[in-house]
C-alpha cells in the first residue's frame, strides 16, 4: 500500500506522488501572534507533526516550510477590521515587534511541550518584505492588479480558475452574487473578492510597520506572504500545502491566484503552484468552533484570568494528554472537546504507559536487558532493524498511509503494549519505531515508572530487614505467583491461606505482591 491524501482540489483520495523522487517540500500556514495558541489552533500543528512524521517514517527526505505572521493580517480575512498585531500591541502598550517576540515564544513552548518537532524552516513575514514586492512586481507585469484609493489590489476577473480550490463560481463573485459575507464594502475594488496586495498609508495612517515600495509607502497584503516565503524556501512548485479548513475560502484561494498568477508560460506548463492541498477540521466546543474574537479560550499551558479562559495544566492534564486526545480523532473529522474526554484521554494514555513499563521489566527479567533513557533508542532501535515486521507495525503503517488515519494507528500501537506473540523486547522495539511518528515519548515514560517501581519494591524488601522468616515468606510469595501464573488456583489460594494463618497478608501491586505481618 502506497500513501494516499485526501487532496481538497478536487475533494478526491489520492496517490502520493511527490514532484521529485524521495524529496517532498511542504508548506503549513503558521500562527499569528498577536494573541497565545488556543488548543484549536494547536490541532492544525499536531496534524502537521504528523504529516512530517509520517513522511519521514515513510522513507522520504522532507523540507517543510512555517509562516510566523507577524505584520497584515486583518481581523477579517476579506481586508477588512483593524491589524491584529497592532490591535493587540495598541492594547498591551507595546511595540509590535515586542507582542510578535512574546507570543512567538509562548507558541514555540506549547509545540514543544507536544513533542512536535519544529518545521526545517520558520519564517517571519517581517523578515521577508522584499520577497512579497518582487512577487507583486511578477503580478503587476502579469497584468493582475490595479492601484485604486491608494491601495494596489489583485483584480481576480483576470485569473480564470479562481475560486478552484473552494469551488466558487468566479462569475458570481466577479459580479458580487457569491456565498462570501463582505462584513465591510471597499469601494475601491472592482469586484467583491478582490484583494489587496499592498496597503499604503491612505487605508490605514498609524499603521506600525511600513516599508517603502513602487506602490508607495506602506505594507503587505497577509495572503502574499505564504506565497512569497513558499517559493524562496521550495521553488515554484511544492508538494503539499496544509492548514485549517477556513481557510480554504479566503486565505488559500487568494494564495492560488497571486502564485499561479505570477508564473511565466513555461512555469504554468510545469504544473499548478501546489500539487495536495490538506485542510484539518475544526475542534468544536459548545456553541461552535474555539475562537480567541470571543475573547474567552483555552490555553494548553498559559494560565489566563478566570473571565478570559483557562489552561489544560491547569485543570490537571498534561500536554501529552491532549496529544493523545486529538491523535483519537481524524485531522479531517471535526472533534468535540470536553473535560470529560480530555479524563479519559488522561487515563488512556497512563494505562499505555503502565502497560508498556510491564515490557520493560519483563525484558530485564526474563531477557537480562535492561533500558535506560541514556540507551533505549540505541538498544530497541538495533532490534528493530534486526525484525521482519510484525502485524502491529504493518497495521500502524497502513492506518497512516490512508490518509493518517491515526486513530487506527494508535490502536496498533495500544495492541503492541500488551506484549502478546511477541517477545517483550520486541514488542518494545515496535512501540519505539511507531512513536516516533506518535510522539508520545511513551518509552521515557515508561522507562521512569519501571524505575519508581523497583525503588518502591526494594522499599518493601527493607521493611522485612530482620524479620527471622523473611527469606521463607518471601520464597512462598514468590511460590503463589507462579502457580497463579500457570493457573493452578488451587495451590496459589492454599497458599494465601497457610501465610494468612500465619498473621501474614499478601499485598498485591502493580510493581508484584509484597506482604506485611498483621
């Protein structure tokens, strides 16, 4: 089986083919930060991760492409409402540099405390200015835009597979019948879905950050930047393109139209812009989707006023949790939060856990290796390449070739912690090969129960120090346990019984069974 996404042009499942044999480049729109990451927000790049993950588990050589945008985006996607960045930077008495740096970080913290890995390269719209005007120049000379108020906009009459993306219908939208909401109507423009390239100071006279242009002087469109950075860091055509189902719309169809339409003849021949398109879908609470506008959300690890929201930590769950919580879902499905199902997300995830620090003693005891933090990937990684692969793993890939079904592939890696047709080392070697796509560092955490566990057994051990029969009582425990182990009841119950008459009680735990005297 071969690596199938459902690709949103043309709404179809597909064959992953990538443009250059192994190489694969992709591009996810990334965070404005004017504001902390909501958990919504946080699902797009945990689907990401994966997409990253899965790619690299599949054998390709990848190079994937992250946004910071940090300047031009509106509060409408339509090129309406005020900045984001300087609202917020308005409201924090801040510069927006200041807020983007801040918010930057806090964002970085929260995918690392989900173990996503950071995208090869992560790029600030500030930092790319010059990029977006010699892109609008190829669009200017193309014959699509027009100057009108001030402002320089992409006339999307003159691009005839616009809409494509979203299947809109260009004649409605040119004539201003079309499904989209214009919460504000710019005279300036031509036709309704028309968008600005470039804003200069007669849209907006205190904006923050202005550069000088041949438009004059003044600042990016928000849709120009994916464009611009996508092509400097994967050239004119690249794989894959991700990000969340609303912006399929708006921000993605936009994001066609200036890319496709700055290509030269020869380029248009070469293919379109973006070969997959992947959309994730929302995650829903009560009442909609999450929204920070609303001004009250859910953080994954920043304690906000109580009026404002408040975190995940906060409520007593970990960020791995939530990790768990969405990997139970489709990244196209929408997924319906609640504490309820973060609490069993919670206890999903520390039974996996114990389950798998289980293995780790059983590969000390029965087969004398014994994994640390320091060597367990050096260890289970030898035996994993040393292994034909096992039906755990064939589902696990299967699960992620169709379209990252992680659902399934996290069922396979739930099966493989419970050890069985397998030897503990190798069902070990199995979990390490699939989390590192899963990514829920479940060996280390494993790997320190199994830790605590002896240290509390050893514990138990000092208790009986001096006691005349220790050695005995711990010999018939142990007698117990394996004759519970071959299902002989009987003698393990005559046993219990003998020890009980004896004032001795037998103490089962997770770490085995100890005793005390009564």
């Amino acid at each position: 089986m071969a690596l199938r996404l459902f690709n949103t042009m043309g709404r179809t499942m597909q064959e992953f083919v990538p443009i250059h044999e192994n190489h694969v480049g992709f591009y996810g729109c990334g965070p404005t930060v004017y504001n902390y990451a909501h958990i919504g927000n946080l699902r797009a790049y945990v689907f990401l991760d994966i997409l990253d993950k899965t790619l690299k588990f599949l054998g390709y050589d990848i190079k994937h492409v992250m946004n910071i945008t940090d300047v031009g985006h509106l509060t409408g996607d339509g090129d309406d409402g005020d900045d984001k960045m300087l609202k917020t930077a308005e409201e924090r008495h801040q510069s927006v540099l200041e807020v983007a740096k801040f918010y930057t970080e806090a964002f970085m913290k929260d995918i690392d405390a989900l173990n996503i890995r950071h995208p090869d390269v992560i790029c600030k719209a500030t930092e790319h200015i010059n990029e977006m005007i010699e892109l609008i120049k190829k669009l200017e000379a193309n014959g699509h835009t027009y100057m009108a108020g001030g402002n320089l906009y992409y006339d999307i009459s003159t691009y005839p597979d616009y809409g494509k993306l979203a299947n809109l219908d260009l004649e409605k939208l040119v004539a201003g019948k079309g499904k989209r909401k214009e919460v504000v109507i710019d005279e300036n423009k031509r036709n309704p879905g028309d968008f600005v390239l470039w804003f200069t100071k007669s849209k907006f006279e205190n904006q923050a950050m202005t550069w000088d242009s041949p438009w004059g002087r003044g600042y990016p469109g928000w849709h120009i930047e994916c464009s611009a950075m996508s092509m400097k860091y994967l050239g004119q055509h690249i794989d894959i393109h991700t990000g969340g189902i609303d912006h399929v719309p708006v921000h993605h169809t936009n994001e066609i139209a200036q890319s496709e339409g700055s290509f030269t003849e020869e380029e248009r021949k070469e293919g379109p812009w973006v070969k997959y398109w992947l959309h994730n879908e929302f995650l829903i609470l009560e009442g909609g989707k999450m929204s920070k506008s609303s001004g009250h959300f859910i953080t994954l690890q920043t304690d906000l006023p109580a009026e404002k929201g408040y975190s995940l930590t906060s409520k007593g769950y970990a960020p791995l949790d939530y990790r768990f919580f969405l990997l139970g879902g489709h990244y196209r499905k929408p997924l319906v939060f609640s504490l309820d199902g973060m609490e069993s997300a919670k206890n999903g995830r520390a039974a996996l856990n114990e389950r798998v620090a289980k293995l780790i003693k059983k590969t000390k005891d029965e087969e004398k290796i014994e994994l640390t933090k320091e060597n367990f990937a050096d260890i289970l990684g030898k035996i994993a390449s040393s292994m034909t692969e096992s039906e755990n793993l064939k589902r696990f890939k299967e699960g992620l070739e169709n379209d990252l079904a992680t659902p399934v592939a996290l069922s396979a890696l739930q099966k493989a912690s419970n050890g069985k047709n397998q030897k503990a080392s190798a069902a070990l070697a199995d979990i390490f090969t699939m989390d590192k796509v899963i990514s829920l560092s479940v060996i280390e955490n494993a790997i320190e129960i199994a830790k605590k566990q002896a240290e509390e057994a050893n514990a138990h051990l000092d208790d009986h120090a001096g006691d005349p029969e220790a050695a005995e009582i711990t010999a018939l425990v142990a007698e117990r346990t394996a004759a519970k182990k071959a299902k002989d009841f009987a003698k393990a119950d005559q046993i219990r019984n003998d020890l009980a008459a004896r004032g001795i009680t037998i103490i089962d735990t997770p770490q085995g069974p100890t005793w005390k005297r009564d």
